[in-house]
C-alpha cells in the first residue's frame, strides 16, 4: 500500500483542486448559485446544468455572464461547457453514445494508469508524480462527465482575439495532464542521455 500512497495523494489533491476550480468557474461566471449560501451552493454545483445555453433558457436569460478579464487580449476566464474531448471532438455523437464512449475510456485511461504506476521502480518517482497527476486529471474529468455528461472549462487563452490564435478553453483537469505528460517526457529524455554509449567492437587480432 506504501508504493499507492504517493499516486492517492497527488491523484486526490489534484481532483480536489480541479473540482474546487470549476465550482469557483461556477460560482463566479454564471448566476447559477446566486442567492444561495453554504451547502445549498455546494448542491448547486453538482444539480444545475446548462448553464451556457444559447439561446437563453425559458425564462430569457443567459445563464453564464461576461468573461472575467485576467489578463486583457491574453487570459480571460470563461465558462463554457464541452460535451466532447479537446477541440470539440466526439460532441457531435447522440448524447448517450457519447456518455458510454467517454466513461469507458476514461476508465480504461484510469486502469492502464494504474498498471503502469504498479511496475515502476521505487527510484522512478518523476514518472509516479507524472501518471498521478495524469490520473487525477482523468478524474476531474470523469467525475464532470458522469455528474452532468459534460465537462466544465473556463480557462481561455488567447491572443488578441486572433483568428486561429486561440487555444481551446481548458481547466485544471486538462492542465495537470498535460504536465505530467510532459514530465513523463522530461524523463525519458534523461534516462536516454545517462544511458553509457555502447564502445565498439575490438578487431580480432587474425583479421
């Protein structure tokens, strides 16, 4: 269980932080838990759902409001519900296709994950932080998937508004993937340059 501890910590804390970030995105960039307080805001957080419908919903409004202005033509913070993998892929399938389709390969990424954290050495411990941070994002996305059947992102970076200058909006979840895929990648480079070059062959003393 000691060689688990590290991947449950770091795949937990980084699926707490994901998922305190989205309520934040929440709280902040829709009315949805306006007038609400304490636990009813936490409730809040896992019942309301489409809250960036266009058109306006029954009553006539937009449920998500103005981006927040981070950093002004660079990093807004903006709400947007992506029922698809990155760049929108996949959000075209009927809902229930697309639902079945993500929950089993996010727990086929969750179980490979797993296996491989299980045969790495002790002395590996960049990639144990990698794939657990890889897991812990797989998570936050999981859990956005199977609570509202899509995932929650709010992070836009862009470049003065650009055509084809945007990178698309993301979360912590996607963020804490990309990192430790990254690591993993900082890894092998390293282990492939502390690899001893092989010395040639020594010529037979008959040739």
């Amino acid at each position: 269980m000691k060689n688990l501890r590290l991947l449950v910590l770091v795949a937990l804390g980084t699926l707490a932080a994901d998922q305190v970030s989205k309520y934040l995105a929440v709280s902040n960039l829709t009315d949805a838990l306006d007038g609400r307080s304490g636990l009813a805001r936490v409730a809040g957080y896992f019942s309301e759902q489409n809250l960036d419908n266009q058109p306006p919903s029954a009553d006539g409004r937009y449920r998500a409001t103005r981006p927040y202005r981070f950093i002004e033509d660079y990093w807004h913070f903006r709400y947007v519900e992506n029922p698809g993998a990155a760049w929108g892929l996949f959000a075209n399938l009927p809902d229930g296709a697309r639902r079945t389709f993500f929950h089993v390969v996010s727990l086929a990424a969750l179980a490979f994950i797993f296996a491989m954290y299980q045969r790495l050495d002790a002395d590996q411990r960049l990639v144990r932080v990698a794939l657990a941070l890889v897991a812990g994002g797989a998570l936050g996305n999981f859990m956005d998937r199977l609570v509202r059947g899509y995932v929650i992102d709010f992070i836009d970076w862009h470049w003065r508004n650009q055509p084809g200058m945007r990178w698309p909006t993301f979360n912590v979840a996607d963020s804490a993937i990309c990192v430790g895929v990254a690591l993993m990648l900082v890894d092998s480079l390293r282990v492939r340059r502390s690899e001893p070059s092989v010395p040639p062959l020594a010529e037979s003393p008959n040739s």
